[in-house]
C-alpha cells in the first residue's frame, strides 16, 4: 500500500498532503490551479473612486512661424465717403474787354437858341427803357437840368423843352453867342452831347426881296463821336426814306437796320470816299426810333429817326 506524501506549494509555506492513490504530479498541479484560482480572486476588488487632478504643466515654448499662406481674393468696394466742404470762391477775373457798341448821340432841333425858347431833343443808340436827363453846361461845372426821358425799346427818346430857362444866377454865367454842350445822361451810363448855340435873344428876321426863293439851309447835324456818321430826315411811315452816311472804308458794305426793330433793312457799297446813301421803306409807327448803320468792319453810326404819319 503507498503511503500519503507532502510537499510544498511553490511560493507558499503550506505544505500540501499527497491523497493516497494518486499520483504525485497530479496532486502538485491541482495544488497550483487552487493556489492561482485563490489569488484571482483576492486580487480583483471594486474600482475606486478617481484621484484628484494633478497640477496644470507648464506652457511649452512657441513652436517656429510657419510658411506665409496664399493670398486671398480682393474684398468688395466699400461705400464712398461724405463729400467734403465746398472751398472759398476764388477772386474774380479781370474785366474783359467791352464789347463793341452802337454809338450813342443826340440831336437838338435848334443850334441856335435862346433861354426862353422852346425845342426839343432827340437820342439814340441808348438802353432799352434807360432813364436820359438832359442838361445844358455853360462851363467850370455849372448847368442845368432842362428835361428827362425814358429810352424806348429801340434805345431812343423824344424830349420837348419849353425852356432851358434859369434862374438870374444860370443867366449870368451864361456866354451869350458862344458854342454850349448839350448833355443826355442815361442812368446804364450811356452818355451823347451835341453843341448848342446860346443867344441872348432871338435875331429879327430880315426879308430879302429876289428874284428866286432863297432856300434855307439844313440845320447843321452835331459832330459825331465816331469817325462813321448817319444822317436822316424825318420818315413817314409807308414811304421810302432816305439815309446818308460816311466815314466808312472804301468799298465798304454798310447795312442799315432800326434798333428793336428789323435788323437790316436795306445794305450798299460805299463809294471811293467811304460815303453811300441809303433808301428804304419804312414801315413803322409813328414815334422816335434808333436807326444804325454797321459796316462790315464792325464800324457803327446811329441816328435818331422820328416817325410820322403824314408831314
């Protein structure tokens, strides 16, 4: 009969009896297995609760810059700004040169006259509806008002003075027999003056008895402040009219033409003296009218044309 042996688990200090019968390694295995199965089981406990979190580390240093990236596509325009203030106005320019105008004159029914003695006075070449005072000077800045008007449309006037008149003062300073200035002041500061005889009383009338009427001569037209002049009798409307003028060139085409009204009613050469006479209808209403002749140098001539009905 065997007898029981014993031995020693491997890293235990109990020793395991051998059951009879059995072989020796069995009995060791199953000692191991039981051993292993033991400590299984006092090894696996339940899971514990979290440890607390450690402490944060420390920044690490920054890493290299890298490549630059592709550019991207343009954004879209933004809105235009509030327009800025208007700067100060800059200094006016010089005066341009003035432009080239009719001449302005006048013309007295008498050029010869007394004190007391009544006339009239026509204009032209002055603005439309321009406010004319005319005045006599007797010279060193002493004269008179005798009379004021208001051009028409066409830049003439009619003026009837019954007197230049004047007080005992005016009268004495007055050169009776000698050459005065008769002055047309516009208030645009249009200005004519014609020359003017003033007598200290008006010469008896002599008759002459002859075989021949004697023809009186036209009263003598006042000097032109141009070199170009136009010359005129009174027109009926209807009728064909005549004009003179002169102080053009040579060869010169002179229109004639009424201010305010048709510009050009008839055009001729002028002679080899620069003179040409003028004929046209006129078909205005009666009243005083500003007529004009131009050359085709831009020369220019006025007079004042009076229109009636009948003579």
């Amino acid at each position: 009969m065997k007898s029981a042996r014993w031995f020693k688990l491997p890293g235990s200090m109990s020793l395991v009896k051998s059951p009879r019968g059995l072989p020796t390694r069995s009995v060791v295995l199953s000692a191991v297995l039981a051993t292993v199965a033991s400590l299984a089981v006092a090894c696996v406990g339940s899971a514990g609760e979290p440890g607390p979190a450690g402490l944060k580390g420390e920044v690490g240093p920054a890493g290299a810059t890298g490549p630059n990236g592709d550019t991207g596509p343009a954004g879209p325009s933004g809105n235009s700004g509030t327009a800025g203030l208007t700067g100060p106005s800059g200094d006016a320019g010089p005066q341009g040169p003035t432009a080239n105008q009719a001449q302005a004159r006048i013309l007295s029914t008498l050029d010869t006259l007394t004190l007391d003695e009544a006339f009239e006075v026509w204009g032209s070449g002055f603005g439309p509806g321009e406010s004319v005072v005319v005045l006599l000077e007797i010279g060193e800045g002493l004269q008179r008002v005798v009379g004021d008007a208001t051009a028409g449309p066409g830049g003439a006037f009619r003026i009837n003075i019954d007197a230049a008149g004047g007080d005992s003062r005016f009268r004495s300073r007055v050169q009776f027999g000698e050459v005065h200035t008769l002055l047309a002041s516009g208030s645009e500061g249009t200005a004519a003056s014609a020359p003017v005889t003033i007598l200290a009383e008006k010469p008896v009338p002599v008759t002459i008895l002859a075989e021949k009427p004697v023809v009186d001569a036209p009263p003598s037209s006042p000097v032109p402040a141009t070199s170009a002049t136009l010359v005129a009798t009174v027109a009926v409307t209807g009728l064909t009219n005549t004009f003179w003028a002169a102080g053009f060139e040579p060869g010169e085409t002179v229109s004639l033409g009424i201010v305010g009204g048709p510009a050009i009613l008839v055009a001729r050469d002028a002679n080899d003296s620069g003179a040409v006479m003028l004929e046209s209808r006129i078909d205005l209403g009666p009243g005083v009218y500003t007529a004009i002749a131009t050359g085709a140098s831009g020369v220019q001539a006025t007079w004042p044309l009076v229109v009636v009905t009948e003579k």
